[in-house]
C-alpha cells in the first residue's frame, strides 16, 4: 500500500504527468477548432524538473506514471524522459496516453527505454468521421500506431473510444466485436461540457450485451478507474469508464501534474499546487514532498461533474482546456 493517502484515507500512488500542452489534433471534445493558446515553452517544466517531481513522488510511495499532453508525441526526445523514470527506485509502472498518430516512429524507442505500455485514443474506425471528429486526423496512421505499439511489444495496448451520442456512438458493436480478435476496448463517458450527446454507460453497455453476455475480468494492468469485461471467447476485454453516471471518486488514487508544473489534486476542481516556482528556486526533494502531501490533503471526496451544466464548451475551468490538465 501507498505511504501516501489523503485525508479521506484514499490511498494515492499514481501520478498523470502532463510532458507539454500541444497537440496535432483537434478533438471535439478536447479543445475548440482554433486550438487553444500555447503556453511559452520556457513555462513549461523541463525533463529535468519532471523528473525530480517523480523522483520525490516516488519516496512517498507514488509507484504508477502516465506520461500524457497534449500529445506527448509532439515533444522532442520523449524517450529520453522515459528512460529516466523507468530508472526511478519505486517506479514500477511507466505508461503513456497518446493519440497514436505518431506512435508509429517512436514505439520501439519508447519500449527500448523503458516503457510499459500505451493507451491510444480511437473514437472512430472511419476514416471520414474520424477526420471529422479529430479536425483532420488521419485514421491510417493511428491504426499503423497500434501495430507498431504491439510488435514493441508494449501490452497491453488499450484502446479509448469516447461515446458521442449522435456522432459516434453507433459504432458501439464495432469497438466491441474488436476484443474478440485480442484488443482491448474501453467505453468512456463524455464529459458535459464537451460536444456531442451525452450516452451513459448503462446504454453502453447494453449494446454490447447485444453480442452476448459480459464477464468480469481483471484488467492485466494498471490502477485506473475502468471495470472490466469479457465477452464469451473474446481474447481481449471490454472496461467501462463511468466519470458521470457512476463516479469512481471514492477509489481515486491519483495527482495531475501540468506541464506547467502545476500539481491538481483533482481534475474538476479548482486550485493546485505551484510546484514550477520552487522547482526553479532550488527546492529540495524534501520540500518538494512537503508540495505533494499538501496538494494530496486537498483531494476533494469527488469531483463536481453534477454542477459543470453552466461552464463553457470545451474550457471546464477558468478556461484550463483538456491540453492544460493532461484529462
């Protein structure tokens, strides 16, 4: 068990780790058509930095790291970053979360140094809605992502399809019928303040049953929020992820550090711990431990998804975008 724990006794001991706030992309429901205004890169936290935070995170018994964005693809030598906290005593779980469009070049760099495995988001297994839905992405080169993910060898390779009601959300079966073949699907709910119609997992679900009945499974890794399922025969799983209809908040485990060094004890809600300023002060792990116990006594008991109906489209918190918060 964790050595950290919040004040409700919630055990944390996974860090989502933000490496920059660009993306090639421009999902529907991540950030509007214009993309969103970009960050100076000298705001943003060095590899360095990232990795004394993990590395002070690590002695307080945080042990899961996801690498997200923006993209993390579009930063320059992630490998090198990965290297250095698959070396970090106490890490024993390194992934990333990318879109997978430029998995293809740098899978076998990342497994080389030390990752475990990848998430990529799929919303769409067709190339014209997939490009409507990204503003212009295309499918080919995430589905060339996925292939080179698995010949790495970095498994599992989890695939996230968020539900859209009315924009995608008729290609349920497709997802599903994908774990047959030994992938491995995850359903996530839309947040309200995003486009598109909101499909609850309950109705998710159902369409899936409609392919036969689901048995639980244990998900082959990972500390996230998901709830697992197989279908009869099916060498992959299906996992369901549930924010609104069927909040996980009572088990959560995690931090989120921005790449802009801002360390969120909660994703929706306000306030975070300034970990940039001291970092560029000279602080020491032991202050910086201090900064990361304070931020986990701030974790809420759960989120405020049920009160978001007033907040703007796309910037679900005084404006900090998706890209901002690493999701």
């Amino acid at each position: 068990m964790s050595g950290l724990s919040d004040s409700f006794q919630r055990p944390i001991n996974y860090l989502r780790l933000s490496v920059t706030d660009r993306c090639n992309l421009r999902c529907r429901y991540c950030m509007p058509p214009q993309g969103i205004p970009l960050l100076p890169r000298g705001e943003l936290l060095s590899y360095e930095e990232m990795a004394l935070v993990v590395r002070a995170a690590a002695g307080l018994g945080i042990s899961k790291v996801r690498l997200t964005g923006g993209e993390p693809l579009v930063r320059a030598d992630l490998a090198s970053l990965v290297a250095i906290l698959a070396q970090t005593p106490g890490i024993d779980d390194l992934s990333l979360t990318t879109n997978g469009t430029l998995l293809d070049r740098h899978a076998l760099a990342l497994k080389e140094a030390g990752l475990r495995r990848v998430n990529v988001s799929l919303d769409s297994l067709r190339r014209d809605r997939f490009e409507q839905i990204t503003r212009g992405g295309r499918l080919e080169e995430v589905l060339r992502g996925i292939d080179a993910a698995l010949g790495a060898g970095l498994s599992p390779v989890k695939i996230n399809m968020v539900v859209m009601g009315g924009i995608n959300d008729d290609e349920v079966a497709d997802f599903a019928r994908l774990s047959l073949e030994g992938w491995h699907i995850r359903f996530i709910e839309l947040m309200p303040f995003a486009e598109g119609q909101f499909v609850s997992t309950s109705e998710v679900r159902r369409r899936v049953e409609a392919l036969g009945s689901l048995e639980s499974s244990f998900p082959s890794a990972g500390g996230g929020p998901a709830r697992y399922f197989r279908l009869p025969g099916a060498k992959g799983t299906i996992g369901f992820i549930s924010p609104v209809s069927q909040h996980f908040c009572i088990g959560c485990n995690r931090l989120r550090l921005t790449a802009q060094g801002q360390l969120r004890p909660c994703l929706l809600e306000e306030g975070a711990v300034d970990l940039k300023g001291p970092l560029r002060a000279g602080a020491s792990l032991e202050t910086l431990q201090h900064l990361l116990q304070e931020a986990t006594q701030a974790k809420p008991l759960r989120h405020r998804l049920g009160r978001l109906g007033d907040l703007a489209q796309g910037a679900p918190l005084q404006g900090a975008f998706m890209a901002w918060m690493g999701g």
